[in-house]
C-alpha cells in the first residue's frame, strides 16, 4: 500500500535481496579518460542507460516515499472520506510518553533493537566460519554449500509453521529431545522471554545463514593465494594468516554483507508474527510487526506512516556508521 | 436482559429521529434505506447480484456453490454469483469498490466488523428490509439482532452463531476414574474434577493466553461474574471491573493450583485434548468438524458456569446490504430476497461447524438428528453474549488478549493486566470515536 520507504515496507521477507545494493562494494571505475572532453558526452550516455530504471525507482521508490511522508502529516484512515492534516502531529506523539502509540512504538523498537543486536554478531561470525571452512579443499564441499543454503529457499511462512511445532513448549520435539537427555522438557520456547529470543533468533540464523556464507564465500575466492604463500613466507601461521590476508581481503564484501544483515535483520516481521505472535504481551513484537498493524489492521497509515520514517532514519544513521567505519579501515 | 430491551427502545427511537431527519435530508454521507422490498419474493425484472462472503475453507467452498445454485433454479428473476474472498481481502476491497460502485450487493460479515462497515458509509440501512423481510429480534437467538445494530440502525440480518462450549475426552476422565457422564456444570464440581485430575497426573484444562482461546474463554468468565466488556456507549472498557479481574484470577488461579500446564502455546489445549493429554478445553463450536477428534472419544457440553450467572462468548456473522455508488434498488430487493431464501435453507451450515442463526431452522428436530454434537451448543444460546458493535473495535479488543497473555503467563496480577489493557483501549476507543464519530 503505501507505507513509505521501500526498507521500512512491512514486506515478511527479511533476506535481503537486491543486486543493487552491490553497487557499493564494486570500486569506482574511474579511468582516466572519462575526465577528459568525452566524459559529458559518455556521462550523458550513461545516464541514458540508467534512464529506464530511474523511471521504475522514481515510480515505485520515490514517488511513494514521498507520497508516505505527505500520509504521515495527516489521521489518515484510508476508511474514511477525509484525511485530516494534522502537521507534525504524528511523530509528536512518537515522542510524547503516555500518548496512544509512543509506548508500543518504542516498545516494538526495543524488541527490533534486542533482535538486531543478537542476531546480526553471529550472523556474520557463523557464516564466516562456515564459509572458511568451504573454502578448503574438502570432499563434498558443493554438496554441504547447497544443504547450509538449502533453508534459505524456503519462504517464511514454511519456516515459521515448520519451527512453530519443533519449538512447541508442550508436544514440540525439541523439548522432547531434551527431556530424552534429561534436560529440562518445558522450556517455553515459542512463548515467553528470553527463550522467545533464542527460538527467533536461532530460527533467523538457521534460515538465513547460507546466503552470506555464499557471499563470503565468493569473497574468499577472489582473495589471491598468492598473498597466503606471501604470508606464509614471512611465518604466518593460520591465524595471522586470517587476521592479515582473509579479513582485509574480504573488507568490500563484509561491508555488503554486515549492512544487509543489519537492515534485513532491523525489517524482522514474519518470525516473531507466526511463531511468539508478538508475546508474551508485546514484547517479542518488531517495529514492522506494529507498523502493519498499525497501517494495516487499524487504519492508522498517518501514525504508520510516521514510525516507518522514524525507522528509516534510524536505519540510515545506522547505515550511514557503517559505511564510515568501513571506509576509514580501508584508508 | 434488561440492558438489551433498554437498548432495543433507544434504537427504536433513534431510528425514527433518523427516518425523519432522513426525510429532511436526502443527500449527504447518510446511508439510504434499502427501501422498495416487498414481501419476501422479488418480482421485478431479472437482475444479477453480486455476493461477497470470506467462506474459503472447510466446508463451505462445496456447500455455498450448491446452495447459490439451487436459488438461482428456483428463481427464474435473479442470478446470485458467489464470489468467496479470503475475510481480509474483504476488508481491504470493499471500501473502494463499494465508492466506485462496484462493491457486492449483498455480503456476509462478521458481528464486529458490522459498525466499522456502517461508520464508512458503507452499508444500506437494514430496517426497512428487516421489516418487509418479515423479520423480528425473535426469529433469531435473544440478543443477535442487536449484535448487527449500530447507532440505533439495523444493518445486519443474522446468518450464523459460533458459541465457544466445554469439549471433554472421555478416555482421559474415563482413566483417571471420573465418570463421563457427570460432566462438571459448576465451579465446584469443575474445580473438584480438576483436582481429581491433577491425582491421577493429569493436567485438566490448559489455559492459554491468545485469542483461540484463552481471550475467549476469559470474556465467557467475565460475563458470567457479571461484567461486560465496554460501557452501554462503548467509550470506556469495563473489562477491568472486579468481574474481569475475577474472571482472569480464575484462570490464573487453574495454573497457579497445577491443574494446567504454564506457558501453553496457541492451539496447544486442543492439540493437548486430540492427544489426550487433558480432559477439557474450552473452545468454539467450529472444532465439532475437527477431524483429528475422532481419534478420540469425546463429548461437547455447556461450559460450565464459573461465574454468578450463566453466560458464554458466542461470536456472529451477519448478511449486510451494500450502498454502492448508484445501487439499483432491484439488485437490493433481489438480494434481499437471496438472504431469506439462504436462512430457510441453512440448515446445512451446520456441516462448516456454525450454527444457522434462524431459530425455525435451528429448533428443527432435523438438524439435531444430523449433528447430535450441536445440542449442547444450541441449549446454551439464550444466555450467549456476541461481539461488541463498535466502529474500529478490533484495535480495543486487542488490548485484552494482551492482558489476558500477559497474567496467564505471570508477567503481571489479573488485575494490573487488566487496568493497564482497559486504560489504552480507553485511549483507543477516543481515537475511534474521534474518527469514524457515532
């Protein structure tokens, strides 16, 4: 409908998806020549060439960004005949305590910082290591690539209806596994906190894990062996060896890869929406989660409207870090 | 009842302020009457009417299809096309559909969707052809009609009720000594066979904290202590008044005492009744198709009375007529005439697991020889409560299963769960009256 930026959409799916977003880690091809006379006339071209998909991301980026921003100053309830303009009205009472949406807002923000600050560390650790130990010359290494990528294909419906019974507290086979080993067999996993975090958490990396491991895969690739037998004639063992040729090696891709799991990871709905239902209470429930139900379920698109561009500024002041603190170790 | 027959005389009287300032004013947001049905066939030239009903699953997407068939053979004049949407897409579409009018003619609707729909502007006022219909608050269950009332107007005929009632497995009464046939009717004699029970290592009813069902059964709870949900205008939650605090201490108290397990996830007391983990769950009339009972042998009863009075949550869905842009009034009489010809013919429905809303059909010894599992369902329809009619209610009502999860799971006592929830749907229903007004 018309929740604004595309990032803060209230979309289920948190893999991030674009091959636009790539665009960063490739580095400026800036030859010579194009400062020369010529470059307008290849600059214009250039921009011929990027005319059609400026249309597109104008049509359905822009437009509706801005088209959100203009719904976010008015009570607007797509319901009635009239959108009252109401100003700043809606990110006042963001920002008001006690009013109507401020404490479920920060509320769902907290539940989306405690999932992002959990989640993001180890999906970039676990797909690290992963993607290192594919990367030596082992029997299988295809085959094992395509099982820690296989439940990335799946859609977040199946993984949450698949999880939903494994992690039921009561008749769940988790639990039942447990309880076989003589661990406790009543953890409630799906319903209270902190396990509801551990379930959601461990769900998310579990589904989503096999797309960075295959793109810092591709990233360990293209890291020259020539600079290991380098190092390993200046005595590196294994360790130096990662900490100065395979991290630095892999900056541009980290980089890629760290801002993608961070923003996928801050647009988390459909995990806690089918498996914790946003509980207990509404502690497990997401920034998305509240903004659909707000926009979607209640009517509310002014007030949706409002917390999704306060989202997106978060989200970008976050973004905007990232990308210094990566530039600056790179300089 | 008294409330009701109270409610019942204003809406008369605001109805007849309305038809008056109606006949002032015919121009403006206010919904005409569906005004030009006459009796209950339709003669006027032959029209094709449009219906909208979210009937996706169970039994209903085989059951609807021969009934809109048979109508369209009987009646040489009209053609009905069914068109069932998922509930949701419902909600979404008809607001611009009906503007542009291209909305159904006539729809089915839930109980408290109804006023949202009316506040819109949405709907075609329902007294006129409540009235033509030959329909009184008396063919239906007591309180229904009302359920389908807004602001004094009628806007809903009913079509079906779903009552929550007390589903038991024997196997499990039976092996813990407990005889089936003397199913617990009250608190004491519930509270005795939970005990008895939790003896034999049995947890007996397992309480959770989410709509299906634990919201549910607390509203049961709360009305059989004497409370209701909202003040008579709707502007103010009264689900935190010492009926809703008892209400929820009982269910706590049923964890607390061991009798449930704690932190039980959603559908995991029926889940736990099909595998015989637990003797009751408290649950709607819908689970009488459940397929995976029958691996059980199992019985439905009235829920047992808690509480001072006897009362049960029942929810509703009701056919609406709609005011599309230029509605042409044949396509309403005809349609009209299609929501009579259905609730005679509803026997049926009670194959999706709802009960049909027409008493005449409902009270036919026929229907019971068919679904004997219904009986307990019907008996308990004279003191049944329905949804609250209420533009926007769903956002209040969402506040109560937040206090109901969170004292199940002992975040907070009942009765700061319940102030807490009472005090931001207060907050809500402001917003509500502020924006669709009445």
């Amino acid at each position: 409908m018309t929740l604004p930026p595309r990032r803060t959409s209230c979309s289920s799916r948190t893999k991030p998806s674009t091959v636009a977003n790539l665009a960063p880690i490739v580095p400026a091809l800036r030859s010579p020549r194009l400062r020369r006379a010529g470059g307008n006339r290849r600059t214009g071209i250039a921009y011929v060439f990027l005319a059609p998909f400026l249309v597109l991301f104008g049509v359905f980026v822009l437009a509706p960004a801005v088209y959100g921003l203009w719904i976010s100053l008015h009570n607007w309830n797509p319901l009635l005949p009239n959108q009252p303009f109401v100003g700043l009205d809606n990110y006042i009472q963001l920002f008001t305590p006690g009013s109507l949406t401020s404490g479920d807002f920060w509320e769902s923000m907290s539940a989306t910082g405690i999932f992002t600050v959990a989640s993001v560390p180890l999906l970039l650790v676990v797909p690290l290591a992963v993607a290192s130990l594919l990367n030596q010359k082992i029997k299988g290494g295809t085959v094992f690539r395509a099982i820690f990528f296989a439940p990335y294909v799946l859609g977040v419906a199946v993984i949450g209806v698949i999880w939903k019974y494994l992690l039921d507290p009561q008749v769940g086979v988790v639990n039942h596994v447990l309880g076989a080993f003589g661990l406790p067999d009543n953890t409630p996993w799906t319903v209270d906190v902190p396990w509801a975090w551990i379930s959601l958490v461990g769900v998310t990396v579990w589904w989503t894990l096999g797309f960075n491991t295959v793109i810092l895969l591709a990233g360990l690739k293209g890291i020259s062996p020539e600079l290991y037998d380098a190092a390993s004639m200046d005595g590196a063992g294994v360790w130096k060896k990662f900490t100065n040729v395979t991290l630095p090696g892999l900056r541009p891709v980290m980089m890629f890869v760290t801002t993608v799991t961070i923003l996928a990871s801050a647009n988390m709905f459909g995990q806690s929406y089918l498996l914790t239902k946003g509980g207990p209470g509404n502690q497990t429930r997401t920034a998305i989660m509240y903004i659909a139900d707000q926009g979607l379920s209640q009517n509310q698109m002014g007030a949706a409207s409002a917390m999704s561009y306060v989202l997106f500024a978060f989200l970008a002041v976050i973004s905007v870090i990232n990308f210094r603190l990566q530039r600056e170790k790179s300089n | 009842m008294k409330k009701q027959s109270v409610r019942r005389g204003l809406a008369v009287a605001v109805a007849l302020g309305a038809s008056v300032a109606l006949a002032a004013c015919s121009s403006g947001s206010a919904a005409p009457q569906g005004a030009g049905v006459s009796g209950a066939d339709y003669s006027g030239p032959a029209v094709t009417i449009s219906f909208w009903n979210g009937w996706t699953g169970g039994a209903a997407p085989v059951l609807v299809p021969k009934l809109v068939d048979q109508f369209n053979k009987e009646h040489k004049n009209i053609v009905v096309k069914n068109n069932p949407l998922q509930w949701g897409d419902i909600a979404a579409k008809m607001p611009l559909a009906v503007k542009a009018g291209k909305g159904p003619d006539v729809a089915v609707a839930h109980g408290d969707d109804i006023a949202t729909y009316a506040a819109q502007g949405l709907l075609l006022k329902g007294d006129d052809i409540v009235k033509s219909l030959g329909y009184q608050a008396s063919d239906f269950p007591d309180g229904l009609m009302d359920a389908g009332n807004y602001g004094g107007t009628q806007y809903g005929i009913p079509w079906s009720v779903t009552p929550m009632g007390l589903y038991v497995n024997n196997d499990v009464l039976k092996a813990a000594g407990l005889d089936p046939a003397n199913i617990p009717t009250d608190k004491d004699s519930y509270m005795k066979a939970l005990a008895a029970l939790k003896t034999a290592g049995v947890q007996g009813e397992w309480v959770d904290g989410y709509v299906f069902t634990g919201t549910f059964e607390f509203e049961s709870l709360l009305w059989q202590f004497g409370g209701d949900l909202f003040n008579d205008g709707v502007t103010k939650a009264t689900f935190n008044s010492d009926a809703g605090v008892q209400a929820l201490t009982h269910m706590t108290d049923v964890i607390k005492a061991g009798y449930s397990p704690e932190n039980v996830a959603q559908d995991g007391n029926i889940n736990a009744l099909v595998s015989s983990k637990t003797a009751f769950n408290w649950n709607g009339v819908w689970q009488t198709t459940n397929t995976a009972l029958d691996k059980v042998d199992w019985a439905a009863t009235a829920v047992p009375q808690i509480g001072t009075e006897k009362a049960v949550w029942s929810s509703s869905t009701h056919w609406m007529f709609m005011n599309n842009k230029g509605q042409d009034k044949n396509k309403t009489a005809a349609a009209a005439t299609f929501v009579k010809w259905m609730n005679e013919h509803s026997s049926g429905w009670a194959e999706t697991g709802e009960l049909p809303a027409n008493n005449k059909v409902r009270n036919d010894p026929a229907l019971l020889e068919k679904y004997p599992n219904l009986k307990p369902f019907l008996d308990e329809l004279p003191y049944a409560h329905y949804e609250t009619s209420a533009p926007g209610i769903s956002n209040a009502m969402a506040t109560i299963t937040t206090a109901v999860n969170e004292a199940v799971l002992g975040k907070k006592t009942p009765k700061e769960a319940l102030d807490d929830a009472a005090a931001k749907a207060d907050q809500l229903l402001k917003q509500n009256k502020a924006q669709y007004g009445g």
